[in-house]
C-alpha cells in the first residue's frame, strides 16, 4: 500500500500532519509505504502535477493500492483524483468550492513552508469553477474528517457536499487539526486496509 499525502494551500510535504503520519507508519505499519507530495501552488499547474505524478506510480504499480490523504485544498484536489483513480480518500477540513474562497486571496502569495513566490490572479478562478463542477464525490471510498473549530473553512459546507460519506466530526480540532491529529491516525489507517 502506498499512503500519499496531498497537503492544503500554502503548505508542503513537510507539514505537521505528513511528519505525524510518516512517524506512525515508521514505528506501526513500516510496510506501508508514504509519500508526501510536492507540487506548485497555483491550481491548474497543483491538479496537473498531482495527476501526472499519481497516475505514472499507480502505471508502475498496477497491483498495489493507493491511499490519498488530502487536507483542505488537498482534500479538494483528493476527491477529484480519489474518483479517477478509483482508490481510497481521506479527507481532513476539505476545501468545498474553492473558486469562493480564491477569490479574496487574489494577488501575490508566499508560501513560508517552501518558500515559494507566486501569484494568483483572477483568470484562475473559471479553472477551479470547473473542477468543482466536474466534482464526483464516491462515498464508499471516502472518509472525511471536519474540525468543529475550523478557523479557514465552514465545515457545514463539507457536511452538505459529503453528506452520504463517512464523516467524523472532532468538535474541539481546528483547521489544522493542531490538537491532537496522532490521535486520529489509527482509525484513518483502519479505514485504508478496510476491504
């Protein structure tokens, strides 16, 4: 099995919550293989990489399953690869339609964790429209998780768009799940060998 991490906006593969899961699985489950993604941070180049790169491992590995663990705008772009490639999701404070939340973020951006310079400008709010429009959610392979202190995002969005999933509301987490997200790590690897 392989455990992929899709971090949210504004965040990379050395986020909390990839260390958190990279350690479980190095003292737990040290078969199970983890990957945390780096891809740019602008949408359509974000979705693009994260295709390219998903769909070349699972060519190369077409008998071994494939886990996504996506937060926030990862949880977006998790949903909508999570359905082409037909594996398992989950789902920490997704972002529901992106293109009203980019919309107050125009102009330029510096992502602290990589360090990266780059700009969102209008023209790419049509482009994350699509998506969200092209959006198939698939309850049986989904888990979400919603943080009732969720800072950045209205979790009721995320209980309307996944209302038929598996949904596990932790009242006391924010949006980055800063609590206590080790805790959490059991039950999501529960859910990724579950048959």
């Amino acid at each position: 099995m392989l455990l992929c991490y899709v971090h949210g906006f504004l965040s990379g593969p050395t986020a909390a919550k990839a260390k958190a899961l990279q350690a479980y699985l190095q003292e737990h489950e040290p078969t199970v293989q983890f990957w945390a993604l780096d891809f740019p941070d602008t949408p359509r180049e974000a979705f693009a990489s994260l295709q390219s790169q998903l769909s070349t491992w699972r060519q190369e590995h077409p008998q071994e399953s494939m886990v996504l663990v996506g937060s926030s705008m990862g949880g977006f772009f998790s949903t909508l690869l999570g359905a082409q490639l037909a594996c398992k999701m989950v789902l920490l404070n997704p972002c529901t339609h992106p293109q009203k939340y980019f919309r107050y973020l125009i102009g330029p951006q510096h992502n602290q964790l990589t360090d990266r310079h780059f700009e969102l400008t209008a023209d790419m709010l049509p482009y994350l429209q699509q998506l969200d429009k092209d959006t198939v959610i698939r309850p049986e392979l989904t888990q979400v998780y919603l943080g009732g202190q969720d800072e950045v995002l209205d979790y009721r969005l995320s209980l309307l768009r996944y209302n038929n999933c598996d949904i596990r509301f932790v009242p006391d987490e924010d949006h980055a799940f800063t609590h206590n997200f080790a805790a959490l790590i059991p039950e999501i690897m529960r859910f990724a060998h579950a048959q």
